[in-house]
C-alpha cells in the first residue's frame, strides 16, 4: 500500500513539473490551439465523471461525480467561450475586397 501511494505521488510529481514546462514554453502564438488541446482533455474527464456518476457504488462517489461532471462541463464551455473570443481578435476587421 505504501508503495503504490509514493509510487503515484512520484507519478504525480513529474506529469506537473513536465505539463507546467511543456506549457511555460508555448508560444504566444500557439495559445489558442493549446486552449482547444486543453478543452478535449475536459471533455475525457467530463466523460470519466459520468461514468464515476453511472456506477452508484454509493452515494458520496454519486455526488463527487456530480461535483466533477458541473466542474469539468463549465471548465470546457469556459475553455470554448475564451478560444472563440481569442480567435476573434485575430480576426481583421475589414472588409474582403472580390
């Protein structure tokens, strides 16, 4: 038991340090597409809390997947709402010449 909690802690430890220096790295440039990354990835978490939600192994399990399904859902659809706005900028205002 006490082999697998480090062993996950260690796990744990390295995917932050390696997700924050892939990310610290990112272009400017490069930021919208890493939102839509980030939002696919909600989205298997919203999916993995529907299923945590569909098991009913009792009833605390049932209402933490509850809280992670409204997390993980208002998480994608804040991620969607601040790409859409990110592209827009990139937008021209102008009008197309035929």
């Amino acid at each position: 038991m006490q082999s697998n909690l480090i062993d996950a802690l260690f796990i744990f430890i390295l995917a932050a340090f390696i997700g924050f220096e892939v990310i610290r790295r990112v272009s400017p440039l490069l930021h919208t597409p890493l939102m839509s990354l980030t939002n696919a990835l909600d989205a298997i978490a919203v999916v993995g809390a529907i299923i945590l939600v569909g098991e009913h192994k009792s009833n605390f399990a049932t209402v933490l997947g509850v809280i992670a399904v409204i997390a993980a859902t208002s998480n994608v659809v804040g991620g969607f709402l601040i790409t859409d706005r990110m592209i827009k900028m990139f937008k021209t205002s102008r009008p197309t010449k035929s």
